[in-house]
C-alpha cells in the first residue's frame, strides 16, 4: 500500500531520538542483488530510521534505484530514500523520476548535484535543460510533490568548494532551499564534523546533519577514494592499520575498531545519529554496532 512521508526526520530528532540508517547501492548483477538483500534482512531488525540507495552516474542505475526503492517500501518495515542527482538529466527527466518514485511508494529523496562523469574534482559542465545546483534540485523535489529531502554535506569541504566558510554557505542554501537535513560523505576526525556543525549553527540553520561512517576494510582502497573526495585518512589512523599489513583479519578488526571509536566520539559529541555506507554488506556495520551498544 503507497502511503505518505509521514513524521519528518528532522522532527524525529528534535523530540530527542537518535537516526541510525544504511546506505546501500544498486547491484550490478543476480549474485549483487541477492547480497543486497541479504544486507537488508540482516539490518532490519535494527529498526534504522531510513534506508538509502544511491544514484548512478549520470543516471546509470536510475532503472534500478526505482526499482530497488520501491520494493522496500513494498516489501520491508523500512523507509527507504532514494538518491536523485542532476547529472545527465534535462528538468523534465527529473520530474519523471520523482513522479516514478512517488508511485513506487518513494517519499525520501537525497537530492544531489552529484559528480562530472571525470570525479567530483572535475569541471562542472550542466546538462542542456537541466540543473546546475542541488539547491534547484532540493527545489524541485519540494515543488513535485509531498517528498522530504535529504542533501550531501562535507565535514572538510566539497573537493571544489573555495573554503570551508564557501561550502557552508552552500550548506546553508540547501537548508533554506527545503532540505530537512544532511548526510556527510565519509570522514575520520570528529573534529571536522564538529567544525561543519558549528559553521551551519554560527549561520542560523539547525538542520540535523548526521555523520557517513565508512569502516577502513582496505586501506589502499579508502586512501584513493579519499584523496578523491577530498577525505583525509589521518596518519595516526594510518599507523594503526598498517600495523597490521599482511594480516587482513588484523586489519579489518583495527579498522571496526577505528569506526567505532569515531562513532563513540560524535554521539558523545552530540551528533543526531549515524549514517553507515555499507557497501551492500551487512557484517561490518553489525559489529560497529555491538561495540556501539545498539540493541536490535
């Protein structure tokens, strides 16, 4: 049955609650989709307050998030929010998307600029009748119908941005444009997490903005990805994986550990809740959990 968004999360976590959500992405293949799946049974239990599915680029898994979104709305006690970028798609597309959604039962949308097929450090060049900014997308989520809106945040800055006071301005104009709140790519300080609170705080707009948790599994991997993204891997955290090299099962169990701490340090902190990037994996996010206390 296709009901209403229903209670807001921003509403949620002003009433003292804590968000606890996974983010997972469209399989590539049968064997993807069933560990997909199994992910999601797995994490059910945990009763996250929504899940997210992420959008590929330039549209390329657009089919497959709609689909994907629209069956755990159906199917599960979840929420899903379904991710929508501006890459690659005229404003009609996007509102043939969103008209998609809302027929799948989808309600939550992350609205994102998204990424130049070259990476996020690449020129932007917008798509002939589309958008530019994620504050139009955010817009014309709002105007489509009855969709709360989620948008991106960057603990250390977008990898364009021309300083953290720029980029919280950005922030700033998503919130005032309709987002609710925000979820931050993956960071590894609590302190750059802070500091993007503070920013938005000192410019009057509380938003809830949750921290991305990304576990190290594979340092190699998560250092590329960070110098893409503009993520820095502190050298401290470094030394503690590398400690470990040639033993993955060290490593793994170091880089839990790490997550971990870093979860502990923003809820203490103040932090409204925490956002997993699971890679459509459900084992690690469970162990941050038992460290974590969190009951299912």
């Amino acid at each position: 049955m296709v009901t209403g968004p229903g209670r807001s999360l921003a509403e949620m976590i002003r009433e003292g609650g804590k968000s606890f959500s996974f983010e997972f992405f469209p399989p590539k293949d049968e064997a993807g989709e069933q560990q997909l799946w199994d992910a999601i049974r797995a994490l059910e239990p945990y009763r996250p307050t929504f899940v997210s599915v992420t959008y590929g680029a330039g549209g390329s898994t657009r089919d497959s998030t709609v689909r994907i979104t629209g069956r755990i709305a159906r199917d599960t006690s979840l929420i899903p929010m379904a991710h929508l970028t501006c890459v690659g798609h005229t404003r009609e597309e996007l509102e043939r998307i969103l008209d998609s959604y809302r027929e799948a039962g989808v309600h939550h949308v992350m609205a994102l600029r998204g990424d130049p097929a070259d990476g996020p450090r690449a020129a932007w060049t917008p798509t002939e009748g589309g958008l530019t900014y994620a504050t139009e997308l955010v817009e014309l989520v709002r105007s489509r119908g009855d969709f709360r809106v989620g948008v991106a945040a960057f603990p250390e800055g977008h990898p364009t941005a021309e300083s953290l006071d720029h980029d919280a301005d950005v922030l700033v104009a998503k919130a005032r444009a309709g987002a609710e709140f925000a979820v931050t790519q993956m960071f590894f300080r609590a302190a750059d997490y802070f500091g993007l609170v503070e920013r938005v705080r000192d410019r009057g707009v509380d938003m809830p903005i949750l921290p991305g948790i990304m576990p190290i599994l594979n340092l190699a991997a998560i250092r590329r990805q960070g110098e893409l993204i503009g993520a820095d891997v502190p050298q401290e955290i470094v030394s503690r994986i590398a400690a470990h090299t040639g033993d993955p099962v060290r490593v793994r169990a170091e880089g839990i550990a790490v997550a971990a701490e870093l979860c502990e340090e923003l809820l203490a902190g103040g932090a409204p809740g925490l956002h997993f990037y699971t890679l459509n994996r459900s084992r690690a996010t469970l162990e941050i959990f038992d460290r974590l206390n969190v009951s299912s």
